[in-house]
C-alpha cells in the first residue's frame, strides 16, 4: 500500500490463472504441456543431461553437451540411448 502512486488508487490485479500469463497486460493461455510437473520432476532425477550419468550403468558422460544431440551411453557393455529429448 506504501508504493502506490496515487493513495486512493485500486491495487492492480497481480493473480494469474494456472497455465495462463500477463504479457503487456493481456492474459495468454500457455499451451498444453507435453509432461507433468511430476514427469519434469522424474526427468531431472535420471536423465544424464540434469545428472551426468547413465542412468543404467552410472557410466559418466563427456561435460561438453553443448553440441550433443543424441543421449546414448558410450560404454560398449550398457547400450543405453534416448533420443526423446
């Protein structure tokens, strides 16, 4: 209440709907996500581009990701691969 510009101004709105945003004043809907929080959750858990490990044989991956396109172990022995993300 302190920083209002004029002291009997209305305070502005500042709720946002879930799945929605205020850009420039006007509220847009984001788009349907592909994964839950949960699922987002679980991926940052196991998946080496959060971890850096493969999540089958806990074998370490090269720390330059910069230019990496595919997620697949390098260990002969494991053979895991994601291409999903």
């Amino acid at each position: 209440m302190d920083f209002r510009e004029h002291p009997n101004a209305k305070p502005v709105e500042l709720w946002e709907p879930e799945g929605a945003t205020y850009y420039n004043g006007e509220l847009i809907v984001q788009p349907q996500q592909r994964w839950t929080q949960q699922q987002k959750q679980e991926l940052l858990d196991w998946h080496p581009m959060f971890t850096g490990r493969c999540p089958q044989c806990n074998a370490e991956f090269d720390r330059d990701w910069s230019a990496r396109v595919h997620w697949d172990c390098q260990n002969p022995e494991c053979g895991w691969m994601d291409d999903t993300v």
